[in-house]
C-alpha cells in the first residue's frame, strides 16, 4: 500500500522524491535500533537467572543499550527530516501543478464548481496529507518493522511462544480489514463536508453586502450554519463510527499478551521452558502487542490520506484546453478572423454559425440584446472555451487558436472587462501579472499611460502598498485604470474590451476613457458595447441577436439599413430623452491608420 500511495503523491507533484523512501528506510532502521535493547535485555536475564551474570557482560550489555539508544536517535533525525521535507515539498508542488491545471482548463470547469470547493481540494486536502505523510508515514514504518523482528527474534528464542504471540493476528487483522472501508466511507464524508464549508464561506463572506442591503443574510447566514452542523456530524461520525471495530481489534492485540502468558505458563509448569525465558517473553510481548495496535490506527489514517489524494487526482484528470501536437504562431498578422462557429454551453445552443472577420488595427465593436452571445464569442476569442472540432474556427493572423500554444496565443491577447480582478499583493505585482520581468521605470511608465501614476502615489506605500483581495480599497474608477495600465504594460496586438466606463462616474470615466485611447493605439480591438453611443466611431459594429450573425457595418450604414441596430439606438436614444435626428459631432468612422479618441 504505501509504495501505491507514494507512487500517486508523487506523479501529482509531476516528480520522485527519494528522500521520502530514504526516511522510509531510516525509520526502518530506527525500529532495529529500538529491537535490540530487548535482545540485550533477553541475555542479561537469562544470565542473571542462571547465575552467569558477570561484571563484564553487565558493561557490554550497558553499552549495546546505550548504543543502541545513539543508533535510533540518529536514524529517527534523519527518517523526520527526510519525511517532513519530502512531504511537505511534493504537497506543495502538487498545489502549485493543480492551480497551474485550473489555468488550463476551459471555463465550463467552473461553472459547474464552486471556488470554495477547488480551493478545499487544494488546499485542505492536500494538507491533511502532508500532515498525515509527515507525522504517521515514519511511526508506520517503526510500528510495523518492530514488532516483525521482535517477533521473529522470539521464536527463534521459543518458536512454541513465538508462535503464540502472533496467534491471535490473523483474526486482529480481519477486523481491520472490515474497519478501514468505514474509516474511509466517513473520512470521504468529512472531506466533502469540508469543501461544502469552505464554498460556503467564500459565498457568505463575498456576498455580505449584498445580503444585508436586501435582508437575506440571515437566510444565507442559516444555510451556512448548516453546512457547519453538516461538517461537525460528519467529523463525530468519523470518530464515532470505526471506534467499535477499533476497540475490538485493540482488544485481540492486547489478547496476545494473555495468550504468551497462558501458553508459557502452562510449559513452565511441565518444565518445557526456562522461568527466565518466559518472564522475558511477558515483559517483550507488550511492548510488542502495543506497537501493533499502534500500527492499525496508522494504516487507516494513511488509507485517508489515499481517500485525499485520489480527491486531487480527479482534478487534475479533468481535461485541460487542449496543446496543438504541431505548434503554430501566427507571425507578425494579428487579424482575427471567426468563422462559422457554433457553440453551446450544456447542450443550450449559444452561437450558430457566426462568421466575422476583425481587421487588424481596427477597432470592431460587438452589440445585442443581453443573451445574443457577445461575451462567449469574446471567450472563445480568448480561447477560455475550445470551439469542438466541426463546429467552425478561430484564427488569429490565419492560424487556428488551437493550433497555437496556450501560453504564446495569451501573449499576444490583453483583456480589460468591467469586472477588474486584482490579487491580494502590491500595486506593483498586480501590474506585472502580464509582464513579471517588466522594470519598475516601465510599470510606472505603463500607469502614467492608465492616468493611474497619480493615485497610486498618493497610495501610503506608493507602488509597494498591499492591496487586499480585489483591491477593496479602491474607488471603481481606480481598479479599473490599474487594468488597464496591466494590458498597457503586456503591450499585446490584439485587445479585447467589455465596456470599461459603464459602471464608474463621470469624473472617473473621463479619466478611463484617456488610458483606453492610451492602450488601444495600433491594435485589433474588439469591443463588447452596452451603450452604443460608445462605439458609434468604430470601423465596424458586429450585431449578434440570440446567437446569429444579425448585422454588420459601420454606425451610419446601420442607421440607413433600419434594422436591429438602428432599434437598440431608438430604444437607448429614447430612454435619454434625446432626439434620433440629432447627429453627433464626429460620428464617422475612425481612420484606418491608427485608433485613437475611442470614446468606450
């Protein structure tokens, strides 16, 4: 079992660790060292009892314990340092391959799954294992490796004791083997209790706001406090559950000492057997009976620790976005030609059969109705979806995206969305996120670009200041700005934006809107647009209505043809209260040269 256990922990952490089998051995060894204190002890009776004790032996005895002693202080330094940092290095090294595995994997992964939930599997999963790993893997070996050579050293002393001591093992190990299936059962409900809370808690603690401003946090509040009752059951019952079958084969290792005291006295009596040989056989068969027991509770914790890992293992089997077998690069072309796809989230057709194409260096604006499929044709742009095979292509400069390597397709794409996410960390390393070798002259560079140079000075620790989880501290306005100085920094051809100043005041939006015309210069961009008086100067103006193809065409083109577009503009127009007939200054499309003054 424990070479099919390190064997899993070991290809998820993607490499060997020969310091876990070396403490393995060390603590093997360890165990020798504690057995042949007892070999000394088993001479020095003997010899007292036949009157051949001598002051010499008394020394030698002395000193094989005392050396003995050293040997095992030494073995057990080496077995826990090898193991706590062998554990401790393929845990972590799992945790970091799971997240760069949640990287890769298309977004319908998540969907189905709450953060909080991942987040337990790799967090409190693997961590029961490095505490498992850690503290039971060397008392696993020592407890198992003891008893087998005290035992087998016992009988070749008396093979008619020896024999007795492991009599009652078979039936102790069939109750073991009956226990660990309910061990397991209770230790996976714990699990998934704890991934339940842990999703919980994310929800409750992200959602506080909004709960109390519609008073429903008290409903939420109790749901929580569910999961918590959940989770508690399940931990009791852990405990609770196995204890019987545990107690039963605690009992019928324990027995073992009764049966050597039974047996030897009954040979004793007959004079089969020395006095000095039994006494020995009493004072070792308990030491030894002990460590049995002890070896039962450590094999079930390490069939727990498996019960984790295979939790791990099934996460990193979900398929990733699949790494084209003959890479392609698109060159020095960054068009973005789509054509005839269609794509549907579970089996809900979303797009069917859209064909566009998105010229380079020009600015194409995306707009519909709310469902038309303006934000999955921008995800599959940015291949956070795969397009299945038959269903129509992206291509990027010519070449399909799924052709392109993951990471160089993402190297040549920035995306700004409404929805800014920003880690906890300093201003400095959110702004390296696409560019962690940038300098600090071109970060500031870069935010000077975004006009966000000026706040995040006026930050208390300037660039070095630490934000908290989505940059809390921060007005709309200013999150968004430092979006957009990271895709000015990663300087990519090709940009795709949702509408950055929907949702931030006046002042802040014409703030933003200067740091776009900034980061937009010479670019494909793709725009989804709300408000349409935003992109009314875009080359083109892309119209999708449930999923379709509906128009295409600059501003102007689409107000003569009277179609869909030119209702959603009504509609817009009306609900301002202005008048359809009173054209904007500058409404033309932009020239093609260069995008600039982009109005988003």
């Amino acid at each position: 079992m424990m070479g099919e256990l390190f064997s899993l922990g070991e290809r998820l952490a993607g490499r060997k660790e020969a310091r876990l089998r070396r403490g393995f051995v060390f603590a093997f060894f360890e165990a020798l060292a504690t057995a042949i204190p007892y070999a000394l002890v088993l001479v020095f009776v003997r010899s007292a009892l036949e009157r051949g004790l001598t002051l010499t032996m008394t020394a030698w005895v002395t000193a094989g314990i005392l050396l003995s002693v050293v040997l095992r202080l030494v073995c057990s330094r080496v077995a826990m340092s090898d193991i706590f940092i062998a554990a401790h290095a393929l845990m972590g090294q799992a945790r970091l391959r799971a997240a760069d595995h949640l990287r890769r994997l298309p977004m319908g992964f998540f969907t189905q799954r709450r953060g909080g939930e991942l987040a337990g599997i790799i967090t409190t999963d693997l961590a029961l294992v490095e505490d498992i790993w850690s503290h039971i893997t060397g008392v696993f070996a020592a407890t198992f490796a003891l008893p087998m050579l005290v035992g087998v050293g016992l009988c070749f002393l008396d093979l008619r004791l020896g024999l007795a001591i492991f009599a009652v093992l078979p039936l102790a190990l069939v109750v073991l083997v009956a226990t660990t299936p309910i061990f397991v059962r209770e230790i996976t409900a714990v699990l998934e209790a704890t991934a339940d809370v842990n999703a919980r808690i994310v929800e409750y603690v992200q959602g506080i706001a909004v709960l109390r401003a519609f008073g429903r946090h008290g409903e939420v509040y109790q749901r929580f406090v569910r999961s918590m009752e959940t989770l508690r059951d399940a931990l009791i019952r852990a405990e609770v559950t196995p204890s019987p079958l545990l107690s039963v084969f605690g009992f019928l290792v324990e027995a073992g000492f009764v049966v050597v005291a039974f047996v030897g006295s009954l040979l004793a009596f007959d004079g089969s057997l020395a006095p000095g040989t039994l006494l020995v056989f009493l004072v070792v068969s308990v030491g030894v009976t002990r460590q049995v027991a002890e070896l039962g509770v450590a094999l079930l914790m390490l069939r727990g620790s498996q019960r984790a890992l295979e939790r791990v293992d099934r996460l990193m089997a979900e398929p990733p976005l699949s790494e084209p077998s003959t890479p392609a690069s698109p060159g020095a072309r960054f068009d973005v030609a789509v054509e005839g796809v269609s794509f549907a989230y579970e089996g809900e057709r979303v797009l069917k059969d859209v064909s566009v194409a998105f010229p380079e260096r020009s600015l194409s604006a995306i707009v519909g109705a709310s469902g038309s499929g303006k934000s999955t044709l921008v995800h599959l742009v940015a291949r956070l979806w795969d397009i299945p095979r038959g269903q129509g292509a992206i291509r990027v400069g010519g070449v399909d995206i799924r052709d392109i390597p993951f990471e160089e397709l993402h190297r040549h794409l920035s995306m700004v969305f409404q929805d800014v996410v920003l880690f906890s960390g300093t201003v400095l390393d959110n702004l390296r996120v696409g560019r962690p070798d940038a300098t600090r002259e071109e970060v500031e560079r870069a935010a000077r670009a975004a006009r966000a140079h000026e706040f995040i000075q006026k930050l208390p620790q300037g660039y070095d200041t630490v934000l908290s989880e989505d940059g809390g501290s921060l007005s709309g306005g200013e999150r968004q700005r430092l979006s957009i100085a990271r895709a000015i920094l990663k300087d990519a051809p090709i940009i795709l934006l949702d509408e950055a100043t929907s949702s931030v005041d006046a002042s802040a939006e014409a703030e933003i809107q200067r740091a776009i015309d900034e980061l937009v210069r010479h670019k494909t961009v793709v725009v989804i647009a709300h408000r349409l008086r935003t992109v009314r100067r875009a080359h083109q103006i892309v119209v999708l209505d449930q999923g379709r193809l509906a128009e295409r065409g600059t501003h102007d083109e689409l107000l003569k043809r009277d179609g869909l577009y030119a209702s959603l503009w009504r509609e817009q127009e009306r609900a301002k209260g202005w008048h359809l007939g009173a054209r904007e200054r500058g409404a033309g499309p932009l020239p093609s040269k260069e995008i600039r003054g982009l109005d988003l």
